[in-house]
C-alpha cells in the first residue's frame, strides 16, 4: 500500500488542499466503485458510443477483470462523486490501472492493460500533471473493454474504406470466432479503424490506421507479450518498434514492402502458354513449390506441414501457367475481401525465370479475382526485389503504400 498526493487548485491556480490517495490491491468488494468510476469516466468521451451499461461493466469487472488481471486502486474517504468536477474525476479514474495475466486479454486499457509496472507509476504519475498530460492520457482512456464481435463491429467498417491498405488486419478480424487460435489479442487504441491485433503465437502483430503516439502506446501494452514480429502500413512499424526497443526488445533489420493493386485489365507479357487451375492431382508439385517458395522468401519461418501444403491443391486458391506441355510457374490468393483479393506465393522455378511466366501467370490471377466478382487485386513486393517490382508495374499494377516488417529476436 502506498500514498499518492495530489494538490487540487481552484480555476485561478490558488492551491486549495492537499489530497491523499492511498493505492492498494483492488479486491471483489471494489467491483462496484471501479464500474462507477469507469463509467463515468469513459462517458466524458462524448465522441465514443456507450456499449454497456453501469450494470454490465460491474458484472464484467467482478467476474473477469479481478479474477484475471492484477488491478490497483486509488481510495480516500471522499466519494469521487463528492465535489469533483469533471476534470477530477477523470484524474481519479486515470489512477485506476492493472497489468493482465491471461493470455488472451480482449483488450489493454484502463481497469486492464498489459503496462509494465514501471510505465504503469508514469502513466499515474502524468495523470496528474495538468491539462496538457491530461490530454495525452485521453489517448490511453480510449481503449475499451471489447468482446470479440463488439471490436470486429467498431473497427471493420472504417478499415474497409481503405480495404487494400489494411487487408492484412481485415482478414484477421474475420477470422475471430471462426477458427480456434491458441491465443488472440487485440487492441482498441481511438477511433474505428484504430486498432492492432494478434493471432496465435506464429502470427505476427498486426497495424491498423494508427498515430505515432498510438503505436508507441501499443509497444507499451504490447511489452510482455511473446509476438514474433509486427507489420504495419506506412510507418507505423517503424513507430511501433522505435518504442520496444527503448523498453528492452530486439527486433532484426527491417524488411521494406510495396503493396501494389490493380482494377483495370491486366497486360500479360506476352509469353506462350496458358494459365489452368491447380487440382488435387497436382498436389506433390504444389507442394514442392510451395517449400522452395517458402524456404526463399521467408526463411526465418517454419515451412508448414507437408500435408497442409498438399491440401491446398484442392482448395480452388491457385493458378498453374502451362508452357511445353507442362507448369512452369504457379500464383495463389492469400486472402479473398468484400471487393479485392490479394495475390501470393508468386513462383517460378530459378531454371524457368525471365520468359515472362511470373507475369503471365500473375495477370491470369488477377482476371480470375475479376471473374469472381470483385473489383481489385493486390499484392505485396519486396522493395529489395527490383525484378518483381517491375513485372507487377509492367501487368498494370499501381502502388498504394509501403509496409514495413520487422522480425523480433526473441
């Protein structure tokens, strides 16, 4: 137990009175004052809707937050309804902090977030600082206690106004509930489209439409958990990873990407041959394929299981460019949205490379994601990779924005 004080001053700046708040370990008999304060709170940002009721985030902190989290509170023997003004009981509600110890947290914020002790006694310190700090705490009290629907509602239909630039977070958020995932985190940091998310230990951090100051809140929330790298549009990557290594972690050098898309008619190269679908009984070569193409592009990665790899012949997701009676380069889709599709594991054996079969087979894609009734495709190239940035442009592709990712040495 601790004492934290706190100088309150009327609107001239005169100090009135010294305020002693004692922090301790919050225990079930709290559950009902840590609802008020938090929903009081949060009802100061007007800008955001209020999804529960004082009720429901009293039940969901007792049953979840207190059993699952560790959570401090700040306590004096005045009410925080007693002769606080706004401004105060924001204060008061800012001094309410935890660190999880779950898993799978649904979100990091106040009443749960995933801060460091250390940069849990800044952020309550700062609270307190004048209207300034108080501002910049405003950012953290964005982030809100979501279920997984409630945070697929809020963030998708504002990252599908830009559903190429995010492609990647999108199809991440449609995948929630739908597959089993050892552990999914995910983070509401402002407005819809604000956010980050995580699934299972393999996948890496993922980046949506984020501020400078978000991504360095993230890194902060994000600081114990075990992810193996974090991508991002623009330069929130870079950001977001600027921030953990002042806290400790390590990440490797980064690899800059070209997102790229296309919603005219795709120029092929002009090469023989035809494009025809993979088929089941092509599942030995496309698993083959897809280990070379695995093995030298993602090297730091695992290559899946031979059997996952042969089962995606008979998934209907890949096209075979056929020249001299036989394939001779392969084009897949990663990833099938509302109105774009994106293009991967574009390969060509090194023996059959510079006749134009990439291109070919790749412009073959984009026609079929056409053809499947959507209106863009797209598809990420490595900036360091000049030849493939040149055979996307020369298909009729046009960039969008650069993605940065980093791998993190853990």
């Amino acid at each position: 137990m601790s004492v934290l004080r706190i100088a309150r001053r009327n609107l001239l700046g005169r100090k009135l009175t010294i305020i002693r708040f004692t922090l301790r370990r919050a225990t079930a008999r709290d559950a009902d004052a840590i609802a008020n304060v938090f929903s009081a709170s949060f009802r100061l940002l007007t800008f955001l809707p209020m999804l529960h009721t004082v009720e429901e985030d009293g039940r969901y902190i007792q049953n979840v937050i207190l059993n699952e989290c560790e959570v401090t509170v700040a306590s004096r023997r005045m009410s925080v309804h007693d002769a606080f003004t706004k401004h105060e009981a924001f204060e008061r509600s800012a001094l309410l902090t935890g660190r999880t110890t779950r898993s799978g947290c649904p979100i990091s914020g106040i009443g749960g977030n995933s801060l460091p002790a250390s940069t849990t006694q800044r952020n309550t310190e700062a609270a307190v600082q004048g209207r300034h700090e108080m501002r910049e705490s405003a950012e953290t009290a964005r982030c809100r206690i979501m279920q997984p629907a409630e945070f697929r509602a809020y963030h998708e239909p504002a990252l599908e106004l830009q559903e190429v630039k995010h492609g990647f977070i999108l199809n991440a958020l449609a995948r929630i509930g739908g597959e089993k995932f050892e552990e999914v985190l995910y983070w509401t940091l402002g407005e819809p489209g604000e956010c980050a998310i995580q699934l299972g230990r393999v996948s890496i951090l993922l980046i949506g439409e984020l501020a400078k100051n978000q991504c360095q809140m993230l890194a902060e929330l994000s600081a114990s958990k075990q992810y193996p790298g974090v991508i991002g549009p623009d330069v929130t990557a870079k950001w977001f990873t600027g921030r953990a290594r002042e806290l400790g972690l390590q990440f490797l050098k980064p690899e800059a990407l070209q997102l790229y898309s296309i919603n005219d008619k795709p120029r092929y190269p002009g090469t023989s041959g035809r494009a025809r679908p993979v088929t089941s009984g092509d599942a030995t070569l496309l698993a083959d394929w897809l280990t070379a193409f695995h093995r030298e592009t993602l090297p730091h990665y695992p290559v899946p299981a031979r059997e996952e790899l042969e089962r995606a012949a008979s998934e209907d997701r890949f096209l075979f460019w056929i020249d001299r009676g036989g394939p001779v380069s392969m084009a897949g889709i990663a990833r099938r949205l509302k109105i774009s599709a994106a293009i991967r594991a574009v390969y060509t054996p090194p023996e059959l490379r510079g006749r134009g079969y990439a291109g070919s087979v790749t412009a073959a894609m984009v026609e079929r994601i056409y053809a499947e009734g959507r209106k863009m495709a797209c598809l990420y190239a490595d900036v360091s990779n000049p030849a493939s940035n040149r055979c996307y442009t020369k298909i009729g592709f046009t960039p969008v924005c650069k993605s940065m990712h980093l791998r993190r040495i853990l």
